[in-house]
C-alpha cells in the first residue's frame, strides 16, 4: 500500500510515482513489496481494502466533501498543514523547515509542514497552571477575550518563544495563556503558510483538539483575514476515510454530503 511508503519513508519518488532509484540502485527493490492501488479491494466473503496511512485516510472525507481547493490543519501533539493542492516538489529551504510530502490515496503528493504546538501547549499549560495555582483543566475552555489580546499586542509587539517569557510578567494565568497562545499562533501562521502556494486556497479547516480552543481558532482567523476559517469534526475520520477509499465496492448509494461538520470562526484582532 503506498500511501504509508509515500509518508513515512524514502523509499518513495514522488516525481516517478514509484519506489525511488536508490532502491534499485542498492538491489532492494526485488524484496520490497509489490505495490497495489489504495481503491483495490481483495475478494471473498468479507472484501477487504489494502489498508492506509492514518493521515492520509483522515484527508479522504475532506477531499470527497470539499472540490475547492482547502488547507486542513490537523491538531493534536504536532500541528500538521496538510494542502493537497500543491503537488509541487519540496525544495531544500522547505525540508529544512520541516515541510514534508504526503501521498493522497489517488498517488499525488500532499505538501505538508509540521509544529510541535500540541506539545508545547502542553508543557506551557502544566507551567502556568504551577505558576498561578490552576487546575490545568481551566485552562481547556477558556473564553476568547479580544480586548486582552489588543492589550498584549501593545505590552509585547514582538512574537517570542513562550518558554523563555517569565510568568511574572503576567497579571493573572487568563494573561499568561492568551500570549502563549499568540505565540504559538505566530508560528503557526508561518509554518502554514509554507504550503499555502498552489491552487487559489480560501478555507481553512483545522480538526483535532485545538478545533475546540477559542483562542486559537480566532486567532488563526485573524492571521489569515483573506481565508475562511472554520473548525472541523469527523467522528472517526481515518476509519471513514479508509471505507471511502473503497466505497463503490460495499455501499451503491451516493457519499453523504455532511461527513464532515463545519463551526466557522471570525478573527477582528491584530495579529503581526
């Protein structure tokens, strides 16, 4: 199956679209799996699909729902910006950048950047919550406050790295997690726009856990003015996506138009 070879390996030549030279160059080709299309089903009574990449499987009901051009940001322990649009080969200032190509489950390359933002959200969050005796919990729903925001812009111009900031500087843990989550954004708006290019991108979606945080979801609007922003939801997307690859095969009636449910957001606040 290759949309697992395409993502997580060098074994794959995106512009040949089959396993890269160097295998055969170093005489591993011939031990190398033979490679099956993503749609191809195997008989019997229980037909049964080649199996795909997680991620790559996940992207499948936004492609079968969406035909304008879209960029999914993926939340959870990394932030991955996933634009299956732009199919143009990753250049050295781009992998040094920690951009990446995917495969769809059509064999195209998916241009994709990554952040380490869930993690940090994390690590950040335990160190406020210390810092201001909070229960981390508190910190999950907190509303998005647009005045404080426009007063941190003024107090701290300047985009930083949360980690070096000292929590003294900060009022209340309210302060202290709404410029950690404009720092976070910050980057997020650079590492997304490494893939922005390609096809006339107006939506935005993100899904996963940062889908249902306030402060970055309005944030993000407001970085990208010019897009619509919107949270995402696929319940069990990888599995549904899986399915729809093989679709034709198990089920005759026509793909549901709501796969996935759509909360936009609206940013009114500077972010640069």
């Amino acid at each position: 199956e290759l949309t697992s070879i395409g993502c997580h390996t060098n074994l794959w030549d995106f512009r040949r679209q089959q396993y890269h030279e160097w295998t055969e160059k170093e005489g591993v080709r011939g031990k190398l799996a033979p490679l099956q299309p993503s749609d191809k089903v195997f008989g019997g009574n229980y037909p049964t699909g080649t199996g795909l990449h997680d991620s790559s499987a996940a992207l499948i009901p936004y492609l079968v729902q969406f035909k304008e051009p879209f960029l999914l940001i993926s939340t959870g322990t990394w932030c991955i910006s996933l634009n299956p649009f732009n199919h143009s080969p990753l250049t050295d200032d781009e992998l040094r950048q920690d951009c990446l190509c995917y495969l769809s489950f059509h064999g195209k390359p998916v241009k994709a950047s990554r952040l380490f933002a869930g993690r940090e959200h994390e690590l950040q969050v335990t160190r406020i919550a210390a810092h201001f005796s909070k229960n981390e919990d508190d910190f999950h729903h907190m509303r998005f406050d647009a005045a404080l925001v426009r007063q941190l812009h003024l107090k701290y111009p300047d985009a930083g790295v949360f980690a070096k900031r000292e929590l003294s500087a900060f009022a209340s843990a309210e302060e202290a997690y709404h410029q950690l989550m404009i720092d976070i954004m910050a980057q997020q708006r650079h590492s997304a726009e490494l893939v922005l290019q390609g096809g006339e991108v107006e939506n935005i979606f993100v899904d996963g856990g940062f889908s249902k945080n306030e402060l970055y979801m309005h944030l993000l609007a407001a970085a990208f003015p010019d897009k619509k922003v919107y949270g995402a939801d696929v319940a069990q997307a990888s599995a549904i996506g899986a399915a729809m690859a093989i679709h034709s095969t198990w089920n005759k009636k026509n793909a549901p138009e709501n796969l996935v449910t759509l909360t936009k957001f609206a940013g009114a606040i500077p972010v640069s």
